[in-house]
C-alpha cells in the first residue's frame, strides 16, 4: 500500500467517523434537549451524575484497550502478521468481559450507595438502569478495537448512528410512560437512561455481524503468534497508563461534583435549588462536548496510521500526518470556541430554554465552557499523537496534573458565594490549559521528529477570531434593533460567522494544497480554493 493512500485512509477515516458524529450529535440534540424539558434540571441533573460514575467504570474498561489494540494490530497487519492480529482479538476479547461484568456488577448493585456519594440521592434510578451498558460497551469495544486497527472506520460510524437513533427512541417514551405511570423524576430520569442500554444493546448485535464477516476474510499467513500471556502483557502495557489517565481525570470529574455540590449546599442552598444547577451545568456541558465530539474521529484515525508509518519507518511521512492532523483540529475547534463563547446567551436559551436568572446562570456557565473547547481539542489530539509514538505514559502524569488543579480550583471558587458553580468551568478551562502546555512541551522533547503544532494552528486562530468580531457586531446590531426571537439571535450570527470564517481561511490557507491533495477529488478541490 502507498504512502499516499495510508494518508487518505486516515483523512477518509475522519471524514466517515466525523459524518457519523454530525448525525449523532443532531440526534443527541434531539433526545437530550426535549428531555431537558420532560424531566426538568432537576431530572437532568440525575441523568448526568449517573453518566458519570458510567464513564470513570466505563473509562476503567475501555479507554486503554481499544488504542492498545488499534496500535498493535495495525502493527501486525503492516507486517501482514494475520496470525498475530487474530491471537490480539482473542486476548483483549477476554479482559474486555471480565472488566466490564465486573463494572456492570458494580454499577447495579450499589446504584444507591453511589447516588449517595454523589450528594445525589435520588439518582439511584438513573445509575442502576445504566449498569448494564458498562458490559455491552466492552463488548463494541472489542469489535471497534479491532476494525480501527485496520483503519475501517465504517462499522464504528454506523453503529454510532444506530445507537443515537435507538437511545433517541427508547429513552423519550421510557421517560415519558415512566413520569405518567409514577409521577416520579427520579425514575423518569431512570427511563431515559434505559434508551442508552438498549441502543448498546443493538449496536453489539450489529458490530457482531460485521465482525464475523470480516474476521472471516483475514488472510492466512504463517507468522508465529505471540503467546497469550506475551499478546496480554503487550496490550496492557499500552493500556494500563492510557487507562490510568483517562480513568483518573474521570474520577477528578465525578469528585468536582462532589465538592461543588457539597459547596453550594454549605452555603444554605437547597438540595433542590442545588440540583438545578447541576441540571444547568449539565446541559452547558451536553453543548461543550458537541464540537468536542468532532475532534475525536481526528484522534481514533491517526493513531493506526501513525503507527503503520512508525512500523515501515517513515517518520517524516508521520510527521506530515501529525501536522495536517493539528490543521484539521484546529479548522474544527477554533470557530467552535470563538462562536459558543460569543453566542453563550441566545444558544443557551435556544438549545436550553431558559430564561431569567437560569439564563444568566447558563451563559457564564457556557461562556467559559466555549473557551475550554480550543485547549480542549489540541490536548486530545496531542494526546492521540503520543500514544501512537508509544508514549503513553506521559500524557498520563500531564491528564493528573491538569485534574488535581482542576479540583483545587473548584474547591476555592465554588467556595465563594459571589462566583458559586461558575467556578466549576473556570476550573475546567484552567485544566485543559495546563495539560494542553505539558503535552505540546512533552512532544518537543519526546519525538525524534516533533509536529509543528502551535505554528499550525495561527492561521486557524485568526480566521475564527475575525469570525469572532462579527458574530458580536452581528449580535449586538441585532438586539439594538429590538430582535428578541431566540432563533432569529442564534441563527443570524452563525450564519455570517460561517461565511466570514470560510473566507478567512480560504483566504489565510489554513488549510494547505498538501491536505486537499488527500482528499478525494483533492485536485479540483485545490483548483477550487486556489492553493
């Protein structure tokens, strides 16, 4: 295979995976928004503590294994070891069971004990309902693991959308049947969560069909696999820190709640006004992961390309795959960060419905949420690029570092009743920062051939900061003329930010003849924008 297709391989792979995410972000809109209004903040805010203990189990089981295994079987497949990538399906296969009956387990059992850690105590339902998927979400791991590994990012994305579509259906009419047969918030917010487990549940299914199919038509070759112990010993050792960082900043995240929520109710708030806000915060932060998403596909493509690169010992061909990879991010990130930290207030009340002092809570909430997506999106794309090179450790020590800052800083803001659960995204913002500095100064003293990573990224800055200044003239001209339709306020300035920025960066070139080339129909592409 050429060195030209393993490069649109991965910028095919991040288109198709990005596609999928836009559906499944429009349908997520879709589920969480309505239900935001179904169950109420309070609700909400029980919806989300239960996904949080979910993801530090969830991030305990499968955020390690499915790079361990993308890096390893691309490595094996690049040497058309065909043995060797069946015996690395077999053994992640059995620690993926074993972790996640264990966190399912766990999750069920204790549902009302975890509640009650998290100063939640009616959002039981909404953590018992959610058990089972910590298994079934092993179970897709193993199959995307595998299929990532050889950079078919179709199953992924088809299942992705299969999921939004069935949690979409299932979890609106659980909660809606649940709050008119009991009259209970607490298992309405528990019915909406049974809509994520059973669109777990036939997204196995479909994963499993495409498995046997292709694990069907996997070359014979005479390669001497690895015993089970070398193969295990070789996932986990990739595994193990990626697993340790991912899973540690999770369980900060679910700590923060813990301290915020203890904050608020030291200082005479009620358990219920307290809970609002959760739901409030909640919702911002269901906004904030929207474009955040969209980095992810960049991350899950790039670490299997890298690595076939790495393995044929085309570090240069690397390098240009890292460094085409921090322009895409930053085309993404950038007019996403610059546009939610403008337009906090009109998308709040849009996307949230909230007006008066809810609205005013929601746009600090959102406004520094939306400057956190910038660090945000560089610090998951640095991170992808020191997994690949085999450095997995380091990201690790530098996710820690940012997390505990993170908790201080909650803790001492929240504490003050004049900043409150706004200090909550202040200390957000304040660990994406940190751990975007110690990743990029980490890469420029680990790699061999370190990407240009901030010079990438100007030129992406400067067109999204000149969207900027006219998504606020746009804004402000509206409300001056007495606009007060939420579409009206939300709609104009995206619209005139999209323009703006797609003549910015056609004009700055953020985006250059070498990335277009990738691409298909690339040429006329170029010819296009004139690069």
């Amino acid at each position: 295979m050429s060195d030209t297709q393993k490069k649109q391989n991965f910028l095919q792979g991040t288109a198709l995976l990005a596609m999928a995410t836009a559906i499944v972000k429009v349908i997520g809109a879709l589920y969480k928004i309505p239900l935001n209004a179904i169950i109420g903040e309070q609700g909400f805010g029980y919806f989300n503590t239960a996904y949080e203990i979910y993801n530090v189990l969830l991030m305990i089981s499968t955020a390690g294994l499915p790079v361990a295994m993308s890096r390893m079987i691309s490595q094996a497949s690049s040497l058309q070891h065909y043995g060797q990538v069946r015996r690395i399906y077999a053994t992640a296969r059995g620690i993926f069971l074993g972790l996640g009956i264990a966190g399912t387990l766990l999750m069920t059992i204790f549902c009302r004990q975890l509640a009650e850690f998290q100063n939640q105590p009616d959002a039981w339902a909404a953590i018992g309902f959610l058990g089972p998927c910590v298994l079934l979400i092993c179970i897709m791991s193993t199959f995307r693991g595998f299929f990532q590994g050889q950079s078919n990012m179709l199953p992924t994305s088809i299942s992705q959308v299969l999921e939004a579509i069935t949690k979409l259906i299932v979890g609106m009419i659980a909660a809606l049947v649940l709050l008119k047969l009991t009259n209970s918030i607490p298992l309405a917010a528990g019915g909406a969560i049974l809509g994520v487990t059973a669109s777990c549940l036939l997204s196995s299914f479909y994963l499993f069909g495409c498995f046997r199919k292709s694990y069907a038509q996997l070359p014979v070759s005479n390669d001497e696999p690895r015993s089970f112990a070398d193969t295990a010993k070789g996932l986990l050792v990739i595994a193990i820190p990626i697993t340790i960082g991912s899973a540690g900043l999770q369980l900060l995240t679910m700590l923060e709640t813990k301290i915020y929520m203890g904050q608020l109710l030291g200082q005479g708030i009620s358990q219920a006004d307290a809970d609002v806000m959760r739901g409030i915060y909640g919702m911002t932060q269901t906004i904030f992961n929207m474009p955040c998403a969209f980095i992810t596909p960049i991350t899950i493509s790039i670490i299997p390309a890298i690595t076939s690169q790495l393995t044929l010992c085309k570090d240069e061909e690397a390098k240009k795959t890292e460094e085409s990879a921090v322009r895409i991010t930053g085309l993404i990130s950038m007019p996403c960060a610059f546009g939610l930290a403008v337009l906090a207030e009109p998308v709040t009340a849009l996307l949230g419905g909230y007006s008066g002092e809810k609205l005013v809570l929601a746009t600090k909430l959102m406004t520094v949420l939306g400057i956190s997506i910038l660090f945000n999106a560089v610090v998951l794309v640095t991170t992808a690029f020191m997994q690949a090179h085999g450095h997995a450790s380091r990201p690790v020590v530098n996710m820690l570092i940012g997390g505990f800052l993170k908790l201080a800083a909650v803790y001492i803001l929240t504490g003050n009743p004049n900043i409150g659960i706004v200090g909550t995204p202040i200390g957000t913002l304040l660990c994406y920062l940190s751990i975007c500095v110690l990743n990029i100064y980490s890469i420029r003293t680990l790699l061999p051939h370190p990407p240009a990573i901030v010079k990438n990224l100007i030129r992406p800055f400067l067109s999204a900061a000149l969207m900027g200044v006219f998504v606020y003239g746009t804004l402000f001209l509206l409300k001056h003329i007495g606009i007060d339709s939420r579409l009206i306020l939300c709609a104009a300035p995206v619209l005139v930010g999209v323009a703006v920025y797609l003549l910015s960066a056609v004009k700055l070139k953020v985006i250059t003849r070498e990335d277009c080339l990738l691409l298909p129909k690339g040429e006329k592409i170029a010819k296009l924008l004139k690069l």
